[in-house]
C-alpha cells in the first residue's frame, strides 16, 4: 500500500487539453500553479481520494514520453514545469476519440511518500472533465445576490495515476484511475501513460474471478442444460470463496464450487482456451487480494430479470427457488421465504 504525506506541499501545474478531433485546442501555463496554503488540504484530498487499491502498472519504455520525462523530473523536481507540457502536448495527441472529454490537466511533485515502508518521491498527473455547476449567494444591505458558477466537483476525478520513484529497471510502480466509460476506456492507459499491470497478488485475483464469471455466464450454457438460477447460483458460490478465503487454490475451489466431475473438467478445458485468447496465465495459487475481490464482486450479478415486470435477487439458498411451466405453457418462479420485511 502507498501514502502520500498530506503535510507536504508540493509543486503543481495546470494545463488545459482539449479534444483534438473537435479542434478544442490546448492552453498551457507559463509557469507553476501557485495556490494558497490554504487549499493544501482540499487539493491533497481531491488528488488521493480514488487511490484505493493494490492495481499497480509498470510503463512500458520504449519511445513513451511519459515515463522519459518521468525519470527527468525524479533527477532533477525543478524539471516538473518543462515534462508537464510535454505530457500535456502529448495527451493531446493522444485525445482524437471524438468523445474524450477536454479538462484540466494537474501534475503535481509530492517530495515525500511512503511505498511499502520505503520512502519515495512522486510524481502525480490528474486529469478533470467534468463541470458542475454551483450556486453562490452573498449577502448586501437589502437582499441576497444569487449566481450561477461552473467548477470542479472535489469528489471526483475522471483519471489519474500516482507515479512512485521505485522499481525504474521495470518502469517505475505506477496507481492509475480512469473512470471512463465506452469506447473512450483504455485511452489514458494504453495510449497517453503507455502501462502494463503488474503481476501481483491484484492481478492474480483479479484474472481470476474474470475467468470464472465468463466461464459461468458464457461457457456453461453451452456445454450444459442449466438455468439462470444455477449459474447465478455458481457466481455467489465463487463470490463466497473468494471472500471466505484468504489462499486460491485450484483444486480446493474445484472441490468447494465446481463440485461435480464433469464441471472440473469443463472449467479446466476453458481456463486453457481462456489463457490462450487473452495472453495470459492464470495461476493455479495465490494469496487473495480481499480489494480485488471488492471490486470484482460489483460485476458479480445475482439478478435474474424476468421481462420488464420482475428482478429476482438471489443471495442464498439455491434450494429455496424453483423454476417452471404451467399447464399454458407460462413459465414462472416459485419462491419459498420464513418472513417478509
């Protein structure tokens, strides 16, 4: 886990980086951002509040401005004006989706850090899209004057990425964020930071779950008669492993979920295919990242929906819902509950 000593200043330049498929242009500062000591708080908080996690990256370096002009500021933090154009400059080039969103874009020198117990130096770049706008009042001698302002909401930060001066040989470890939706997702990390994720405890639950969700929801249809109940049935039983656990062991998850013969093998034949298309090993033990699992348990769905008329939650006991046809051919659900609140 990383921390960020929040009673350091630190230096910080804002730029302006449009979309260039909409020829919105770019504004560059001419110096450093001064802000009043004041803010240090607001500003510190606005910057480290969506950095919750383990996920970490390394940069790939071949020919990536981003992690050249990193190791320049990390040289020499009188560098941070200079590369925070060249970063600008090169999101820019970067922003041609005609829905990548212009915004301000923050980089910020944090002196002191912690990674692991180690002391570091960071390197943040933070980028804000969204505008909201505010009410303002004030008070004169016979009513209020009340107006309209757009700012940035402090609660939210569209992307951003923590870079701590460790592991350089490998390209640095790097926390990023994007919280981009649609085709525009993968943007910020694939083409403008240029990261690959690290091999971790994270990475090793993370591909994981993704396995055993797409297994259940698009492999064991095809293989096998079974109904929306059993595979949601599946996902919770997968869902409760993964929380209960602290260590994944494959043939222990076989025996506690998968249970019968013919789905080990099955699960088996599809982890191979699974790690040939995507490019990757899934291990068969790793101690259980409980944040990867947090996460991943958001895209878990235990819901079966059922036209537009009902969605059936199931969080329990496969035995206490049943599924049929009656003698029109109407299909429905019978439910069995000890009360009702």
């Amino acid at each position: 886990m990383h921390f960020v000593n929040p009673e350091e200043t630190f230096d910080l330049v804002i730029h302006r980086v449009g979309n260039r498929a909409a020829e919105e242009g770019i504004h560059l500062s001419k110096t450093l951002t001064f802000y009043p000591p004041e803010l240090t708080d607001t500003l510190y908080n606005f910057f480290m509040k969506p950095f919750k996690t383990e996920e970490y990256f390394h940069f790939k370096k071949e020919e990536n401005p981003v992690f050249e002009g990193i190791q320049k500021i990390f040289e020499d933090p009188t560098q941070l004006f200079t590369q925070s154009v060249i970063f600008a400059e090169h999101l820019f080039k970067a922003s041609h989706h005609p829905k990548v969103k212009g915004g301000e874009l923050f980089v910020v020198f944090f002196p002191d850090a912690l990674l692991e117990g180690e002391n570091v130096r960071v390197v943040g770049i933070f980028k804000s899209e969204t505008k909201h706008n505010f009410l303002k009042t004030q008070p004169d001698e016979n009513a209020y004057k009340i107006w309209s302002e757009q700012g940035i909401l402090l609660s939210k930060l569209d992307k951003g990425c923590l870079i701590f001066n460790a592991e350089k040989e490998d390209g640095y470890v790097v926390a990023s964020v994007d919280n981009s939706k649609g085709e525009e997702f993968g943007i910020w990390n694939d083409e403008f930071l240029q990261v690959t994720q690290l091999k971790n405890e994270y990475f090793d639950t993370e591909n994981t779950l993704n396995l055993c969700k797409s297994y259940v929801m698009d492999k064991l249809p095809e293989e096998f008669e079974v109904s929306k109940v059993d595979q949601v049935d599946l996902l919770n039983n997968t869902m409760k492993f993964f929380k209960e656990a602290d260590t994944f062991e494959i043939n222990e998850f076989a025996e506690n979920v998968l249970v019968q013969d013919e789905l080990k093998q099955s699960f088996d034949d599809y982890k191979k295919r699974f790690e040939e298309v995507y490019e990757v090993d899934v291990n068969d033990h790793f101690e259980i990242s409980k944040n990867a699992v947090k996460k991943q348990a958001r895209f878990f769905k235990s819901i079966i929906k059922l036209d537009k008329n009902f969605h059936i939650y199931v969080h329990g006991d496969r035995k206490r819902i049943e599924q049929g046809t009656d003698e029109e051919g109407k299909k429905f659900y019978k439910l069995y509950y000890d009360s009702e609140n």
